[in-house]
C-alpha cells in the first residue's frame, strides 16, 4: 500500500486547498459558461479530505496502481472538482482545467475514465455510482487487496432505486471496504429535494439497510475528517455518511437561491469575481485535527 498523498496535518492547510478547489470549479464553469459550480462547493470539504488530509492511498506518479484506494463520483455532474482536485494532486496541469466542456476537451461535462487518469469510473447517469462502488469493493476482496472504495453520492439520486439495491448488495456481502458520502446539500435538479421525493429520516433508512451509519456537518473540519477516518475502520459492513452540507457554501449569492437560480448555472463573469473574493476572505477555521 502507497503512502498517503499530500497529508496535510492542518485544518489550515485543508482549508487554503478546499479554497482553491472552490475557486477554481467557479472559473471553470464560468470560462466555460456551463456546469454545476453550486454542487463542487457543497461537497468541497468532503473531496479536499479525501485526497489531501491522507485519507484516501493513491500515488500520483502511478494513477493505475493496483492498490490505489477507488473514488467513484456517482454525482458526476460535479466533475469540476474532481478534475481540481487531479490537478492539486499533480496528475493534471492547471491551465488545462480552464478547457472545461470545450470540443476536444478531455475534460467533459461529467467525468469519463477513458479519458482522464484516476477517474475510475464514468459517471453522470445518476444512480449508478454506488453500484461501481459494490463491484468495486468485491474486485479488492477476490484481489486479497486492503484497499478501501469511497462513493460521493448527491440527495437527490437516492431516488434512484438502484442505489438501494447497491445499498442492500453492499450489506449482504459485508464489504467493509466500502465507504459512501452522502452530499445531503437539500437539492436537485426540480428543486427541494424532499419536496420532490422524501428520503428522511436518511441516516436511520441506511442503518435499516445494514450499513454502518454516521452523521455530520459537512463543512465542519473536525467532524468531516472524524468520520472519514472512523469509515477506514473496518467493522465488518459497510459505512455511510450523512454530511450536511449547503449548495453553494461560502458564495453568499448562490446561497440566496441555491435550487433554482443557480442549480445547473455557472457565475457570470462579475458574479465570479464577487464570489471568489467572498471565498478568499473568509476567515479561517482555527481548530486544531
């Protein structure tokens, strides 16, 4: 197994790269005047600790190495910050972040593996990922692999029916290697996501499905980064959590009207700027990991 990549040892130092993953998703989609910025900044901690805090084993030199852990972005329509992420790690350059949805472009809309080292699956038809994942998770048993599968799933494609049965799948053969994170940032593509289909009370359903089941705020540093590090324990099924989090976080606009002016849109030049200078003078968090 690899060594960690780019652990951070600082909630410091987590917070400046989730910054410049934030504002680099807003650039993106704005150069490109297409995309789902609102949906990158709800799951900005969640993705900053996975490749940064040490959380997830990977090598960056080596993108297809076998005992890499797996990240499957079931809501791919969050590509931006996957691919921000990618090139924080080293594996893709910067300036070509900026040729987001652009013809030729290996950077599409929703992420495609064919394409892009360490997208390990093709992602957007929501409902899919945690089927991957499953699969996933049974290659590394039969492998005789320790490494560990994380989904990053969003609210609304808990509708889909499949991932339940990937849910229940996932319980039956007591993968323990296997890690889901639910966005729970309130939204979908036809509005509040509860008024569209209620999925409450969604920790106790996950727990009724056999998983092991935590809950958090998920813009909260300590609380994030505990739960990522108790899901790498294995207890033998499972492990689901339920992160809390806001559509737009930190960008005071898109926090206004997260589901309906801004699901789906991309910042308008001058709007961008507002936002990336609202993110950058933030204050930091100041608690210690």
């Amino acid at each position: 197994m690899a060594t960690p990549n780019h652990d951070h040892h600082s909630i410091a130092d987590l917070e400046a790269v989730r910054r410049r993953l934030a504002v680099a998703s807003i650039r993106m989609t704005t150069a490109a005047e297409s995309g789902h910025p609102s949906t990158c900044l709800s799951c900005s901690h969640i993705v900053t600790a996975l490749y940064f805090a040490g959380l997830m084993h990977y090598d960056p030199a080596r993108p297809d190495m076998p005992d890499r852990d797996r990240f499957v972005l079931s809501k791919g329509h969050a590509a931006p910050i996957l691919y921000a992420a990618l090139a924080e790690a080293g594996i893709l350059p910067w300036d070509e972040l900026m040729d987001l949805r652009t013809i030729g472009s290996r950077l599409e809309g929703h992420p495609n593996m064919r394409r892009v080292p360490m997208v390990e699956a093709s992602t957007g038809s929501l409902g899919q990922g945690l089927s991957i994942g499953v699969g996933m998770a049974l290659a590394g048993r039969l492998a005789a692999s320790d490494r560990r599968t994380f989904v990053l799933l969003g609210d609304g494609e808990l509708d889909e029916g499949q991932v339940w049965e990937a849910a229940m799948a996932g319980a039956k053969y007591a993968l323990d290697s296997l890690v889901a994170v639910v966005d729970r940032n309130g939204y979908q593509q036809m509005g509040d996501a509860d008024a569209v289909m209620p999925t409450g009370p969604l920790a106790a359903k996950w727990q009724a499905f056999g998983w092991r089941t935590l809950e958090v705020d998920g813009h909260d540093w300590p609380e994030v980064l505990g739960s990522l590090r108790a899901a790498r324990e294995r207890k033998g099924r499972p492990t689901v959590i339920v992160a809390r989090t806001r559509k737009g976080f930190g960008v005071s606009q898109i926090l206004a009207d997260p589901g309906n002016k801004f699901h789906g849109v991309p910042l308008k030049p001058a709007e961008a700027e507002i936002a990336i200078a609202e993110i950058d003078a933030a204050p930091y968090p100041t608690e210690a990991i």
